[in-house]
C-alpha cells in the first residue's frame, strides 16, 4: 500500500512537471501534497527523494522540496549525453529493424501529428519526448528505456525554461525521416538524422529569455493530472 502511494505521487509530479504545468522553482510543500494525495508526510517524503533522484526536484535542507531548475551548463550536458546515447542506440536498431517495429515508430509519429494539429501542448509534449523511449522499448531494452525516460524527463525541465515559442515546429517532421531511415536498414543516415534533430532542439533553446507564465499552485497543476 505504501509503496503503490509511493509511486502515485511520483506519477503525478512527474506528470505535472514534465507536461510543464509545474514551473522550475515551484516549492512543493509537503503538508500540501499530504493533504492533496489524503497521505502521510512520510510517503510523500519518500516519493520527494525519489524525484530528487531523477532530478527532477531539488531538497535544500531546512527549505524544502523545490522543481529543479537546470542551468544552462546542466542542460548542455544532458543533450549532449542524449547525443551519445541515443546516435548509438539508432545504428542498433537500424540493425535489428522489422516490420513490426516499424509499424509502431509510424504509429506513434502519427500520434504526435494529431496532437500537434490539435493544439494539444501536453500531450505532443509527452509523445515527442516518447518517440526516442519507443525506440528503446521496440529494441527490447528496458535498462536503455528507463534510462531515456529519465533523460527525457529532465529534458522536459530544460525546454519549460530556454525553448523558444516557435521551437520544435520540426520534431514531429524529423522523427519520420528517422523512421524512414531505419525502415530503410540505413543505420548511418538514422545515425546522422538523430544527431541532428537532437542538436537542432538544443540550438532552438533560448538561454536568454523568460519563464512563460505558468501556474505555480500545487493544487491546481495537479488537479488537470
């Protein structure tokens, strides 16, 4: 029981977070998650570490809980390891391609399609970010695709913060040609293709520019999970 409330709180700040309806910098008060969760403090201050783990949260002690707020340094260097990791993991997947895998990387990017045309922010948020965790699932590699869901969730942080208005029109456009090239068994252009996309996100990302305004009220973020 416990740790299914555990992982509930998780779930949800995780959700809120990296579908940007909680801000980096937002206190996130125990007493408030205990009363919002009807939990004790002590789960609620499990699940606390366990974010701050993914860093996803910052604890400052005799502060509190805080969303992580990535600077620009931090946020170089998780595109960069992005980089590394997933250029690798698209020569490997070129290798071992199928129809079937195929099949599910189109789906999904016509998933992202349908959000982008409805102006669905949280979701194309979520499902752009889930394309590259796909990827490592269809490979059958869960170690990799919770690895990536961390990545991606900290990535989350890091666009709230610096992307620009107009940024990532294009993501949705690149993840097919990646899959184009993958159907195609050509592991060194799926290779050249996802080192670009990921450094055309960060090269969008603006490291001069303002917060958007967003809601910082811990009840009302989490009562749209």
């Amino acid at each position: 029981m416990e740790l299914s409330s555990t992982s509930l709180i998780v779930k949800a700040l995780t959700k809120a977070i990296v579908e940007h309806r909680l801000r980096p910098g937002t206190k996130l008060a125990e007493q408030t998650l205990a009363t919002h969760f009807g939990v004790s403090r002590t789960l609620v201050r499990q699940a606390l570490l366990q974010l701050s783990q993914h860093q996803l949260i910052r604890l400052e002690p005799a502060r509190g809980a805080f969303v992580a707020a990535p600077s620009v340094t931090e946020a170089r260097q998780v595109f960069a390891v992005r980089r590394m990791v997933e250029t690798e993991m698209s020569r490997e997947f070129a290798a071992q391609v199928t129809p079937a895998k195929i099949k599910a990387l189109k789906a999904h990017v016509a998933m992202e399609k349908a959000a982008l045309q409805s102006g669905d922010a949280a979701g194309r948020t979520e499902l752009l970010g889930d394309f590259h965790v796909r990827m490592a699932e269809l490979m059958g590699n869960e170690v990799l695709a919770q690895m990536l869901s961390q990545l991606i969730s900290r990535c989350a942080l890091i666009t709230l913060m610096y992307q620009s208005a107009h940024a990532a029109e294009h993501s949705n456009d690149e993840h097919a040609q990646i899959v184009e090239a993958l159907a195609a068994r050509d592991g060194l252009r799926a290779v050249q293709l996802m080192r670009a996309h990921l450094l055309n996100v960060e090269q969008n990302l603006s490291f001069d520019g303002d917060l958007p305004g967003m809601a910082t009220d811990i009840a009302t973020a989490l009562g749209q999970v």
